[in-house]
C-alpha cells in the first residue's frame, strides 16, 4: 500500500472526524471558560472596590454625624451659656429698676424724682447695651454665620430709637467731650414697622466704631427719605459722621467690599460692621463707608421699612407759634439742627455762636425765650446769664449741658431749666411750650405721671396670689407693686417650697420665676398641671428675653409670660387680663 493510499485511507477513518469534530466543539467552550474566568475576577476586583467604598460612605457618614452632634452640643451649650449670662445680668438690674419704679411712686422731691429717674435710665441704658451689643452680637455673629438671624416686625417710633442709641453713649461722649446731634428730615415718617432692636443693634454698632476713634469734635446722626416705594413702604437713608482719625483708603475699600479680609488697627470692630452689613440685607438695605485718614469717617446705611397705620400722636404748635427765641451755641451743627427744628415748630430763631454777641443782641432786641450751651470758647453759659443779669436784661432761659454737670443747680435763678445733651427733641419741645402755657402745678404734673398703680384693683378683682422667686430683691419688688394694688402676696423660695404651699392652699394666680434653685420654675409648673384638681393661672416671671422662652414656658402649662425688669404698666395690664378671665370662672 503506498502512501497515497495511507492519506486516504486516515482522511477517511472515523477516528479523524470524531477528532476534527470534538475540536470544533471544545475550543468555543475553552474561549467561554476563559472569558468567564475573566469576568469573574473583575467581578471580584469592583465587588471588592465596592465594599471599600461602602466602608468609605459608612465612615463619612458616622464623621459627619458625630460633626452635627457636635455641633448641636456646641449650640445648645452657647445658648445655655448666653442665656445664663442674660439672666445673671437681669437679675441685679431688675432690683435696681424695679426698686426705682417703686421710689417713684413714694412722695418725693422734685430733685429726689430726678434722682430717681436718673436711676431708671441709666439701668436701662445699661440693660440695653449689655443685651443690644454683648449678647446679641454674639448670638447675631453666630446666627449671619449660619444663616438664622431673624427679623421681627412691630410698630415703633423713629425719635425714640435714636435717642435711646445717643442716651447709652452720652457719658462717654461727655467724657471725651464729644458733642452728640441728631435731625430727622420732616418728611421722613416717625411711626414705622420693622425691628427695632435690629435698628438699635446697627446704629450701636457704627456709633459705637465712631465713639471709639473720635477724640474731639462731634458725632451727627442724620435720617433721610431716600424713596417712597408705595403707600405704606418706604427706603431710610441714615448717616453717622464723625470728626475722629479715619479709615486708611486701602482698608475703606476692603470695608465697602469684604470686611473679613481687612487686617489693621480696626480689627476689634469689624465683626459690629460685618454683623451691620448681615442685619441691613435683611432689612432691604445695604452698608456703605466713606473716610479720608485723619478726617473723619461717614457711615451711610439703608433700611426698607413699612408706615405704621396706627395714628401718631402730634402736638400743636399754637402755644408757641410766632415766639421769639435766641439760640446762643457756638457749634454749627447745633445751629443747623435748632434753626431746622424752630423752623417746623414756627418759631422765629435769632442766632448767636458767642458771648459777645450775644450781648450786643440782647441790649437792643426783645426776646421771649432764650436756649444757652454751657460751654462755649468765650465764656460759658453761667457766665453769660449773670453778665444779662448785670446789664438788667429780663429773659427766661433754658440750659444745655453735659451729662453729670450740675454746676447750673447752684444758681437757680439763673435757668428757668436744664435739659442734658444730647438733647431729645420732644423733651426741647416741652421746655419751651411750658414757658408759655399755664399748666397744672408741678406737683400734680408728676402725679398723674407717676400714679399708674390702682390702689383699688383688688377690691374690683379679689386673687389669692402666690409669688415663687429665689431672689428676695425681685420677691419684694413683685410683692410691693401687688401690696401698692391691694393683695397680700405668698412668696416662695424655689418651685419646691411653691409646690407644697399650693398642695394646701388654693391660688388663682402665680408668677412663677423660671430660674429657680432645688426644682425651677418650668418642672414646677409641670408638677402643678400634673398634681393639683383646681388650676390657677400660673404667669412666668423670668430674666430671660431670649428667642423661644416665651415658647418653652407655654410648652411647660404656663399661661403667660413677663419679662423682668418688670414694669408697673406691663404688670397692670397682665393682671387685668388674667384678672377678668379668672372672675369669669365663677
């Protein structure tokens, strides 16, 4: 057989096929093994990348929720902190406040009332500067940071906001003898809606910056009508200019841009500016400054607000129309801001900026009414009234002097009154009005100022009152202006003691303090609500004036709630309030 019979004969053999065939089979299924040893091991390799990132998440996760416990912590803690600063401030204040309200209510003196109403003032002040700039920029600085700052709408009264800013900074500015002036444009409207403590806090701030770096000269807050939007809304301009040292033009232009990058000499208060710049965006207004090293800054701030509808009280200009009044001061801001002020009251105004001169117009012309600055270059105002007296000039005049000068009191008949700068224009109003009108004696006069207490309020609405304050001073307060009105009051020392006096004794009112030793006064009013078959009124008596306490003692089963200081007024009116409502029980 030869060899091409042998090719033949292998080609054909069964055995070459099943070969050939069993090849053809198994390679395709060698190819998907190996793909599927190969998608398996990059199965294992993401399976594997994805348990790590699982662990990743988890971690991260676990990270920032440890982050916002942290954070929540650090919160409550600052809220509990400040809100313990508040109280321990409050306390000491209401007993100097409150114990003044009710010294004012005693027979006294008219200097005695003076002194008295020095007393209220300056706590008030101190209260308002303590909580307006220490607390609430503290709380605003965090709150602008994060986002939370609020904005509370109520009807106030323009004048009023800015006299209380200038009266806080009066005995600093005395000392520095720095000369404080405000003017409000007629048309700006006085009897606005917005917040103003907001408002406050802003124009604090900047007077505050101002105060700091002026040495000498004069701080001037003007107010402006810059747009009337519509019916009821309108945009202020307000303005704070100094003669103090200035801003460098480098850093003025950090100010108007980023505050938080400006690094110099005014770092102490740039956190007031940028709190201002966060306050005023939320008001609809804006920030700017304009300052030349070494000559004075200008603060110009914006705010949106809306008209209150509530009438406003006005006075009449008839008793003092047409009179002739002779202005002598020697500053010419103040100048500026008497002939503005006289010219809207409808006085005729002669001016005079030194003693000279003001002679001079005295010997031949006629004047109802003289207003003279205590110190001026050439001699002051004590001086110059006695030189009117030795010339026989017969004139009535008003004073102006600094806070804490009472040089004038040594010669009464030299002033017919003294009115302290900076001075509140309706206070200047009613010292020249009331050398033209025939009014009440003085003695009646602070009566019917002082006599705000009914004296038969517990014969018309007959309680059984409880007070529950650890503070003698504040339990005295509370019992005395409750005595003043004809209830005998119980006092407690802490919410125990006020528990167990209410299990044997019935009361249809409690003024409940909140911060209290042993229990406080919110488990107190929780034990209460639980315990007792018959429920009085339980009113929370509290330092506090954070946001949400109002909330957390409504939450806790009280009723009301007063913030201390506590006044005669407010503390009138809750009790008639809650006084009907309880006779309607029976």
């Amino acid at each position: 057989m030869n060899n091409n019979s042998l090719l033949v004969i292998f080609w054909q053999t069964w055995w070459f096929g099943a070969g050939i065939v069993t090849c053809l089979l198994t390679f395709p299924l060698y190819l998907n093994r190996k793909k599927i040893r190969i998608f398996k091991h990059k199965n294992s390799l993401l399976h594997q990348q994805l348990e790590e990132s699982r662990e990743l998440l988890k971690y991260a996760k676990e990270n920032e929720q440890k982050a916002v416990e942290e954070s929540e912590i650090l919160n409550r803690s600052k809220s509990l902190l400040i809100s313990k600063l508040s109280h321990e401030i409050r306390t000491p204040m209401n007993g100097i406040i409150g114990m003044a309200s009710l010294l004012k209510e005693t027979s006294l003196t008219h200097e005695q009332n003076e002194y008295a109403d020095t007393i209220s003032k300056c706590g008030e002040s101190v209260m308002l500067v303590i909580n307006n700039m220490l607390i609430a920029d503290v709380l605003d600085y965090t709150n602008a940071v994060e986002e939370r700052t609020e904005v509370e709408y109520k009807d106030f009264h323009l004048s009023t906001v800015i006299e209380d800013v200038l009266d806080s900074f009066a005995d600093k500015a005395n000392r520095s003898n720095v000369e404080l002036f405000y003017y409000i444009d007629q048309n700006v409207p006085l009897h606005l809606v917005n917040d103003p403590l907001r408002l406050k806090q802003v124009l604090m701030n900047v007077l505050e910056n101002a105060i700091k770096f002026t040495t000498k000269g004069e701080i001037f807050i003007g107010v402006h009508l810059l747009k009337t939007i519509d019916r009821t809304q309108v945009e202020l301009g307000f303005e704070v200019k100094d003669t103090g040292a200035g801003f460098p033009a480098d850093e003025i232009e950090l100010l108007n841009k980023d505050i938080t990058r400006i690094n110099a000499q005014h770092d102490g208060d740039i956190l007031g500016l940028l709190i201002c710049k966060k306050l005023l965006a939320l008001m609809g207004g804006y920030l700017k400054i304009e300052s030349k090293e070494g000559a004075g800054t200008l603060f110009k701030f914006t705010i949106v607000t809306r008209v209150s509808l509530q009438p406003l009280r006005t006075t009449s200009n008839a008793v003092i129309e047409q009179k002739k009044i002779f202005v002598v001061d020697d500053n010419c801001t103040s100048q500026t801001i008497f002939k503005k002020l006289f010219e809207q009251w409808k006085l005729k105004i002669t001016l005079a900026n030194n003693s000279i001169d003001a002679l001079k117009i005295l010997s031949s012309s006629h004047f109802d009414l003289m207003i003279v600055n205590m110190e001026m270059q050439d001699m002051n105002a004590i001086e110059l009234m006695k030189a009117v007296q030795f010339e026989n000039i017969n004139i009535p005049a008003i004073l102006l002097t600094g806070k804490n000068d009472v040089r004038f009191k040594q010669y009464p008949n030299l002033f017919k009154s003294a009115l302290t700068k900076p001075v509140k224009h309706s206070l200047l109003y009613k010292a020249i009005a009331d050398e033209f009108t025939i009014t009440q004696s003085k003695s009646t006069i602070l009566k019917n100022l002082t006599d705000k207490i009914s004296t038969d309020f517990a014969k018309r609405y007959p309680l059984r009152i409880l007070i529950a304050e650890d503070n003698i001073t504040n339990a005295q307060i509370a019992s005395m202006f409750l005595k003043k009105m004809g209830y005998k009051t119980d006092i407690a020392k802490n919410g125990q003691e006020a528990l167990e006096i209410v299990s044997d004794t019935n009361y249809d009112l409690i003024f409940m303090d909140v911060q209290m030793p042993v229990m406080d006064g919110l488990e107190a009013t929780r034990m209460i609500r639980l315990c007792l078959n018959e429920q009085p009124v339980i009113i929370a008596m509290t330092a506090n004036a954070m946001q949400g306490d109002r909330q957390e003692c409504l939450q806790a089963g009280m009723d009301d709630y007063i913030s201390k200081p506590i006044k005669i007024e407010e503390m009138n009116k809750m009790l008639e309030q809650w006084a009907i409502k309880i006779k309607d029980r029976y």
